[in-house]
C-alpha cells in the first residue's frame, strides 16, 4: 500500500490513537541489536508524510537514533467505546492503529510553530503541577521522514477499511 495515498487516513489513526492513550510507541535498535519502544506523547504528523517528535527524557531512544536512525511508530486507538462499539457490531467502523517505518533525523531546536503545537496540546493541563515539571522545557525535536507503513491488522472485522487494501 502506498504510504502517500493513505497520508491522510493514517494522521487520521494516529490522531485518534494519541487521545485514547496520550502516546505513541516509537521503536528503535539498541546497540545490541534488540527493538527498544519508548512511549513518546509527543509526536506530530505533517501533510508530507513526514513528522516530528519532542524527546528531553528519552535518553536511551536518542542515544540509539544517533546510531541508527530507523523507526517504527506504532499508534493504537484505545478508546473504550470504539472498542465496545466495534466488539459489537463484529466489525471495525475505522482502523483501529497503524505502525509507521522510516528514518528519524538528527536533534535539532525547535521552531516556534513547532513549541506552539506542543503548549497547545498540553494546555488542558496546564494548572497542575507535573504539566510544569514535564513539560516547560521542551525545546529540540527529531524530524522523521516515513517510508512506509502497515495497518494494525485484526483480519476478520477490517474488510475494505484501507483504501486499496485486498
């Protein structure tokens, strides 16, 4: 499936995903070789299938993209009635996740465009005490070019939801 034909769907995913579970898995190679996932809240899809993500405490993930900079993003809609409703019907209204591939840049300041998007959607918690202490000071960013991408796949309730898909 061509990851520039379902852009919009999977920015779609991912964003449903984000308010379910506040996260996104991101994954990379440790030096040894073995996946390591980091929950990262703080991932951004552009229109270009591109994106971007703030990372001040993933130290282990940053070390490992420095010497490796392949991805998989993994986003999964956890909203209790999608489920409900889904489990239901015997069927999925919409995908339920996606897994995005490709390759995260070098760390890099951030713009003001870009610390804007990240204050705006930590506002709602903006009176309390850990919004502050985890996130006043976000100030780098990873751009990540996608290559590719496949559906979170749970066969017999997904027919026909990917565009193209067989």
């Amino acid at each position: 499936m061509d990851i520039k034909t379902h852009w919009p769907e999977i920015r779609r995913v991912l964003q449903r995903a984000q308010v379910s579970t506040i996260h996104c898995s991101l994954a990379s190679i440790s030096p040894d070789g073995m996946p390591h996932v980091t929950p990262i809240g703080t991932v951004f899809l552009r229109d270009d299938c591109t994106g971007y993500f703030f990372d001040p405490y993933a130290t282990g993930l940053a070390s490992n993209l420095d010497r490796n900079p392949s991805i998989c993003l993994m986003a999964v809609d956890a909203g209790r009635m999608f489920w409900l409703r889904s489990l239901l019907l015997g069927r999925f209204p919409r995908p339920p996740g996606v897994r995005l591939y490709g390759r995260a840049g070098v760390r890099r300041e951030a713009t003001a465009d870009e610390i804007a998007a990240v204050a705006a959607r930590v506002r709602p918690t903006r009176w309390l005490k850990g919004n502050r202490m985890l996130w006043s000071n976000f100030s780098h960013v990873r751009d990540i070019d996608f290559t590719a991408f496949r559906p979170v796949q749970y066969p017999v309730m997904m027919a026909g939801l990917w565009r193209g898909d067989a």
